[in-house]
C-alpha cells in the first residue's frame, strides 16, 4: 500500500478491524520509510446482479424492489418485518452464491413463493396471484387447491 506522506511502496499492518457488519476491514497501517499512519479500507468488490424481466429487458437488481414487493404480499398479515427481512437476506445470499450474474425474475419469483409457501400462506397467495398473473378465477382456484392438497 503506497504512503500518502512520503509515496513508498512499503507499509506494515498494525491494527485490522471488521466494520459494517464485516463486510469491510478498516486497517491501521505504518509507512515503513517516514513512519507515519494512515487508514486504509478494504471491501469485496462486487459485480452488480442483473436481472432479465419477462419480456426480455434487463435491470439491475434492486434490493428495494423485492422487499416492497414481499412486504404488500404481506400486508394485513401475522408476518413480521424481521421475517420478510430474514427472506430477502436468504434470496441474496442464494442469487449472490450462484455463479450467475445474470438471474431471470422467474427464479427470483420461485424463490420468493417457496418462501412465502413456508411463512404464510395468505402471502403466498397474493404474491402468487401478481407473479403467476392469474387470468381467471379458475387459474386462482387450481394454486388454492394445490397449496390446500400439500398441507394435507
């Protein structure tokens, strides 16, 4: 790490501590030459997440999208902030470890439904009904069917 008193290349370590949450490390360093100190950062560099739309389009991902979009399937409903925050969280970490930087908004659905199926089934259905874009009362009615035929 070049100093930024002097410019040598050399700098010893002397204190290393996580932050946000460690996703970062805050380093306290030594100029091994004018022997000053000064701060470095040092964070994963991420590639942002793109996400492919039904018609084709791609966007890249927003976190805040898929939370509003959980938290109205949820409204009026027993499921807590911290529940749809732990969801979101589970979905990130699942799209962040694929080795994919290109996700369609189907999986990103199917992920979302298989954890609203978990949680809360109301949830589930209206977040089914917008997903699956149900045409008819007959679509609507064969997922109420096949959810009731998997509690039993």
């Amino acid at each position: 790490m070049r100093c930024p008193y002097c410019d040598y290349l050399e700098s010893k370590v002397i204190d290393s501590r996580p932050i946000d949450d460690g996703s970062s490390i805050r380093r306290r360093r030594e100029c091994l030459k004018c022997e000053k100190r000064f701060t470095t950062y040092e964070q994963v560099e991420s590639v942002p997440l793109i996400i492919i739309k039904k018609d084709g389009k791609r966007q890249t991902y927003n976190r805040q999208k898929l939370l509003n979009g959980i938290l109205r399937a949820c409204e009026k409903t027993p499921v807590t902030f911290a529940q749809v925050e732990g969801m979101v969280l589970e979905i990130e970490s699942i799209l962040n470890s694929s080795l994919e930087r290109e996700i369609s908004s189907t999986q990103i659905g199917e992920l979302v439904m298989d954890k609203l199926k978990k949680i809360n089934d109301i949830a589930y259905v209206r977040f089914a009904s917008v997903y699956r874009e149900f045409r008819d009362i007959n679509s609507f009615m064969e997922e109420l069917l096949t959810l009731n035929s998997k509690k039993d």
